[in-house]
C-alpha cells in the first residue's frame, strides 16, 4: 500500500544509511529546529552554513547542543548557498537544503552552470511537494507549485516522471497520476487537455513507465470518486490519484497553500533533477514541514 501519512516517513528513513545535510543560510528558527531534530533522531548528520552568532543564538534559546553541527560560518547568504553547493559537489553531503536565503539565491546556486548543481545542459528541475490532508485518504504529490512558471510538454513529461519516482519512495508500487486541466473534457483548443492526452497516451504506449497516468483530468474528478462517477469517467485514475501533475504554477502554487492553509495539511519538498535531492520550502512553512522534507529527501538521496 505503501507509506500514507508524513509521520511513517520518519520511521522508514531510521532503517535507511544515514545522509549528511547541507544546510545554506541556515539563520532561522524553523530551519535549524528541524535540522536538529532530524539529527536527534538518527535522520541526518548536518552541515550548517550560516551567521555562527545567529545560529548558536538560536540554539541556546531552544535548548539546543550547537554541537550536534558542524556550523560554516558565512554571514552573506548568496555565498552561503554557493559554498552549501560546493560541498554537495565536493561529496561533503548528500542533500541541500535551504535556510532563510531567499529562492532566488538558493535557485542561482543550484544552476550556475560552473559551479551549480545541473548534471547537464538539458536537465529539467522541477518542484515536487507530498501533501498530507485530513480532506484525503491518503497522501497527494504535485508538481510544480514553484519551479516551472509554464511548463512546455517535455518539461511535463519530466514532472510525471519525477512524481512516479517520489511515490516509488514513498513506497507506492504503481502510483496514479492525474494531468490535470480546467476540464476532464478532450478540448483540442486547450493546451492542457492536449498536453494531457498526449502524456496519457505516450503511457499507454510504455514511453512512460511504472504507473497510470491519465488526463486531461479536473481536479474533482482526479480526487473524488463520486465526481468520477456522476461525470460517467472510466480511469485507473479518477478518484483515486496519487499524484497531481498541475498545468500552470499559478494552478500549483494555489492548491498547495490552500491545501495547508485552509485544511490543515502538512507536507514534505524537494528539487529533483539536480546531483541531489535540494529542500525547498517557503520560509513560512512550519519545522514540522521542514522536518518532513529532510525526511523525504534523505529517502530519494543516493
């Protein structure tokens, strides 16, 4: 069945080889709670490049042993995120994660074409985010809420594929994924409903392995089955979706946060297609959230 809450990842990365973490301008509170409770239990080993004033502030008001790290100091937070980078490079660690820089810079060190993270020029980053609601049976991953403004039909291909190989993380043997349009209808003056027809197909074909994928899918008939059935759809699917796969960031983006925002959801991100699993999460999201997505990436990393 595989793994169906947030929590169980925590349990299943205790049995895995313990990853060393970098964290770039790890400054805030959220960050380095999460950090060090990942490291409390037997998650992570950690890196953290900051202001070592800060940082050792902030563990002496939360009660935390400083050294549990290995604290860089670097007080600029664009050279944090090129030397964070640099050690992933270097083979220093196994995940990056971002602390209080802004997505901008973090972004920049992961891309620069010298000394970034991309295993090549045609490399396709995208944002995947595992989502746990009370408003769902089970756990939603989707992509790209903060990445891809729009993505073209080969970065789309690469986002399904970089779901179905998160849901194979989480343990998921053949996920289900929804490419997802304003309507379940096959409207040819529609990119989305085209992209999505055309994705579907290429996974009837075998051009997209390891899991249903269907669409153009609406986001009702992707999560709700009694929307699937009044709409009279047939799909391995509709209802049941274990991964959504988002037209636009615009789309993304808003039900990501409406998601934790106004039902209580939780979740875990990261960057895929870089070197590394990469954490990337608003600064406004919760240690808890932050603590999820260590866990996550620590799963995916090699």
């Amino acid at each position: 069945m595989g793994i169906t809450k947030l929590d169980q990842l925590l349990e299943v990365v205790k049995a895995s080889p313990k990853k060393r973490l970098i964290a770039a301008f790890a400054n805030d509170e959220h960050t380095i709670e999460a950090v060090y409770k990942a490291i409390e239990a037997g998650i992570v080993e950690a890196t953290l490049i900051g202001d070592e004033k800060t940082i050792k502030e902030v563990c002496k008001l939360h009660n935390f042993d400083c050294n549990k790290f290995h604290i860089v100091q670097e007080a600029d937070e664009q050279k944090a995120g090129f030397h964070a980078v640099s050690l992933i490079n270097k083979g220093e660690g196994n995940i990056l994660m971002k602390g209080l820089l802004s997505t901008d810079k973090y972004m920049r060190a992961i891309l620069n074409k010298e000394t970034g993270l991309m295993p090549g020029s045609k490399a396709i980053l995208s944002h995947v985010t595992v989502i746990e609601t009370p408003a769902y049976h089970k756990l939603i991953l989707c992509s790209d809420v903060a990445i891809i403004p729009a993505p073209d039909l080969t970065q789309k291909i690469a986002i399904a594929n970089y779901l179905i190989q998160t849901a194979k993380v989480l343990q998921i043997d053949k996920p289900k994924i929804a490419v997802l349009a304003a309507t379940e209808q096959m409207l040819p003056g529609m990119q989305a409903c085209v992209d999505a027809a055309i994705i579907s197909k290429m996974t009837e074909r075998g051009q997209i392995k390891g899991a249903y994928v269907d669409g153009p899918l609406s986001l009702d008939t992707a999560l709700d089955k009694e929307s699937a059935i009044i709409k009279k759809l047939t799909s391995s699917v509709a209802g049941d979706a274990d991964g959504l796969l988002f037209p636009n960031i615009e789309a993304g983006n808003i039900f990501y946060k409406s998601a934790t925002k106004l039902a209580n959801g939780e979740l875990a991100a990261m960057v895929m297609g870089a070197k590394a699993p990469c954490i990337l999460t608003s600064r406004g999201d919760s240690a808890k959230s932050k603590m999820y997505s260590i866990a996550l990436a620590a799963l995916s990393a090699k």
